[in-house]
C-alpha cells in the first residue's frame, strides 16, 4: 500500500503540476455578472479499465443560476472561419492525460501507468446553412501499458504507439431545423443515453463500463466502439418536450454461402425516444452535465434489433440547478441478447447510474457511480462501485477528475481496484 501511495502522488504530481498552471490563472479572473453569461445552446468492454471513447460535443456555456455563485467561466470560443452563403469551418481538439493504477484479481500488486486517454483533432462546420458536418479522429490509450505475457516472457506489444482512428464522421441535413434532422455517416446509433455522451462532456472520468457491451460484435475489423455506418432521422417536436431518433445501421453482414452471395440479409435498427420535461438537448451528443447552463430532467427509451439480436434501455437524467449548486444523476438500464445471429453477445443485462453535485463557489462535484451486470451461461454477475472529485476551474474546457473504483466478479476470490486521475484539454 505505500508503494502504491507513493506512485500515486508521483502521478498525481506529473499531472497536478501543469494543472495549476491554468487553475490559477482561471480564478485569477473577474467573473461576469449572471445576466451576462450566455446560456448554451479502451480496449473492451470487460470492467475497469474497460471505458469505450465517444465523440465531442459542445461544451455547454456554464450560466449562473439565480442566487448562486458558481466560479466556472464561459467556455473558450472555438476556431472558426466563416465562409459565404452561410458556410463555416471550426477546428477543436481534446487531450485526457491519465494516471492510472490498477490491481488484479489473481496477482499481487498494482498495474500503473501514466498515458493519454483520449487524443483527438475535431473538426465540424456547415454549408449553406442547411448542412452540418462532423469529423473527429482518436488514438485512444496512447501508451498504457497493456502487456499481459506470462511471467519472465519478454513483453510483446506493451504500451499502444501512435495510430490515428476516424472516430466520427456524419453529415447532418437540416430541411425543418429542429423538427427533422438527416444524419447520415459513421456515427453512434441512438442508443442508452449515457452511449450517446459525448467524451468531452462527461460527468464522472469516463463512460458507464457496460454501456457499450455489443461494441465488437457485428463483425468490424477492429472495435468500433458501439459506432456503425448508416442514416438517421431525428428532431425535437412539442416544443422541444418530445425528441425521437430513429436508423438504420449496416449492422452484422451474412456470409456468403455455397449458393448465395454475402450481406444479402437486412439491416439493423435502432431508435430512441425522449421526454424533456424541461430544457431540450438539441444537439447530435448529450452532455454528462451542463455545469448549471440547462435545467434538463428527461426520461428515455431504446431498441435496437437485426435479426435475432436485440438491444433495449431505459434512461433518466436530471442535472438541474439546486440551492446554491447544481445536482447531476443519471440511471440506465440495458439488456443485450445475441441470440443465435451473435451468439458470442450472451443475455445479458446491466443497471448504470451515477449522482453528484457542483458545489457552488468552489466548482467542485463529489460524485458516487455504481454499476451492476447480470450475466448468463459463461457471464458471471459483476458489481462495480466508486467515487471521486470532479474539479471544474474551466467547465469542460478544462477540468481535473480524481476517481476510485472497485469490480468484484461474483464468485471470485477478490475483487479489482482502480484508481485514476485526469486531466482534460477541450475546445471546440
């Protein structure tokens, strides 16, 4: 335990050192009056670290709620060039340098590792006014050290090196506004809302464990990570109350048979359905926490099927000013089932959620998680439970989150311990 005490404050101190360059200036800053902030608009899949990147969204502008005193700027503008007849071009990027510790559930000691996170260059804009478009790559995880051979055999592919992926890229067609949306590219089908958060605007260090459990499973070369290629309608109807989504995804292709050609069976389907109560989220990417800038409180339900396999979820999300801060907590529950077209994705079903609050004045959020898998056949149930410290000096711009976690596999002698700390550089 003191070794790994003394590793944590050597990772901590890499990290926090740099950090505090930039909090100190953050606060040195006059904050503007309320009325004057605009309001805004891993590998796998198996446990700790098991955390799936997803894909930016905007970083939503921190509004301060009436009688509160919130110490978080507004975000930084993006890079922008306007173009003529209502055409743009914006750049942005994303940086999450981590320390990681990690134990095993068979061997002594802890794993730890400073690496980057998430890498990401985004881009996006519009043309004519009518056309959105996204595109943003990633190297996820860029030097953890990942090598697992047996004990006194050399290392082999130890820590991932440098290798760029698209990990987005659509195009948004806008006939009715708000009201009807054609999104069409590579992107996140719709569903559990927590798997459609972007990366850049989560709430805790990193997405629910099993929100994305079928990322690998319809036959893609590498893990796309719950990504698929297809066309999408979506929109906001009742004013904003009512939000749907539904598409159609490439999904799992046939083989070919002795007779008959590959991919000749249907595609796959997915749609979603929201209840906003309060606010809207208008956007292709829900955030995990709007940071006081949106009064959201919303519930949601997936489906997603082809063939034989089937996915649903329900959802709710509040994150609502509360008192002299603001309270954020989310619950999602999804069930898998392969069937006989994927069978290696075995009935399964997993209960997410996580709850904190920003404290006023101080932009620190306490934050507890907790994350329950019923398996079946091979799949043992799995519990995950933890905690930590959100600290917001720059909203999402930049943030600095410290975390523990704890997996326990039932039936196993002893569980898994995580700790992590991240720091995160967004714009966009």
């Amino acid at each position: 335990m003191i070794d790994l005490l003394r590793s944590f404050v050597r990772g901590f101190s890499a990290l926090a050192l740099a950090f505090a360059v930039t909090v100190s200036t953050g606060y040195a800053q006059e904050q503007p009056p309320a009325a004057e902030v605009p309001a805004a608009s891993s590998a796998g899949t198996e446990g700790p670290p098991a955390v799936v990147p997803a894909e930016p969204a905007e970083a939503p502008r921190p509004a301060q709620p009436a009688g509160t005193a919130l110490v978080i700027p507004a975000p930084a503008s993006p890079l922008r060039i306007e173009g003529p007849n209502g055409s743009s071009i914006r750049f942005g990027l994303l940086i999450q340098p981590q320390f990681q510790a990690m134990s095993s559930p068979t061997l002594d000691g802890y794993a730890k590792n400073l690496y980057l996170r998430r890498t990401r260059l985004i881009v996006g804009g519009s043309l004519f006014d009518k056309f959105d478009y996204f595109i943003d790559t990633d190297y996820p995880n860029l030097f953890l050290d990942s090598n697992t051979a047996a004990a006194g055999a050399p290392e082999a592919f130890a820590k991932s090196t440098p290798g760029m992926n698209i990990q987005d890229v659509f195009v948004t067609y806008k006939p009715m506004g708000d009201m009807l949306k054609v999104d069409v590219g590579y992107m996140l089908p719709p569903l559990a809302h927590n798997a459609l958060q972007g990366a850049t605007t989560l709430y805790s260090w990193d997405y629910f464990t099993y929100s994305f459990r079928h990322g690998n499973s319809f036959g893609s070369s590498a893990n796309p990570i719950g990504r698929d290629v297809g066309v999408q309608l979506r929109g906001l109807l009742v004013g904003g109350h009512v939000e749907y989504r539904v598409g159609m995804f490439q999904g799992l292709r046939d083989n070919r048979t002795a007779t008959e050609m590959e991919a000749r069976n249907f595609f796959r389907v997915t749609a979603r359905l929201q209840v906003n109560l309060l606010d809207a989220e208008p956007g292709f990417f829900y955030a995990g926490s709007y940071l006081g800038s949106k009064k959201i409180l919303s519930v949601g339900a997936s489906y997603d099927f082809q063939d034989k396999y089937k996915y649903f979820a329900v959802d709710g999300f509040a994150d609502l000013p509360l008192g002299p801060g603001v309270l954020t907590a989310q619950v999602n529950l999804a069930h898998w089932d392969g069937d006989t077209f994927i069978p290696g994705l075995l009935k399964q079903t997993a209960l997410m959620g996580e709850a904190g609050y920003l404290v006023a004045g101080i932009g620190l959020s306490p934050i507890i998680r907790a994350e329950r898998l019923w398996g079946s056949g091979t799949l043992a149930d799995q519990t995950i439970l933890g905690g930590g410290l959100a600290f917001w000096p720059y909203g999402h711009n930049s943030n600095l989150k410290l975390f523990y976690t704890h997996l326990k596999v039932d039936g196993a002698d002893r569980g898994t311990n995580q700790f992590n700390l991240q720091w995160q550089v967004y714009f966009f």
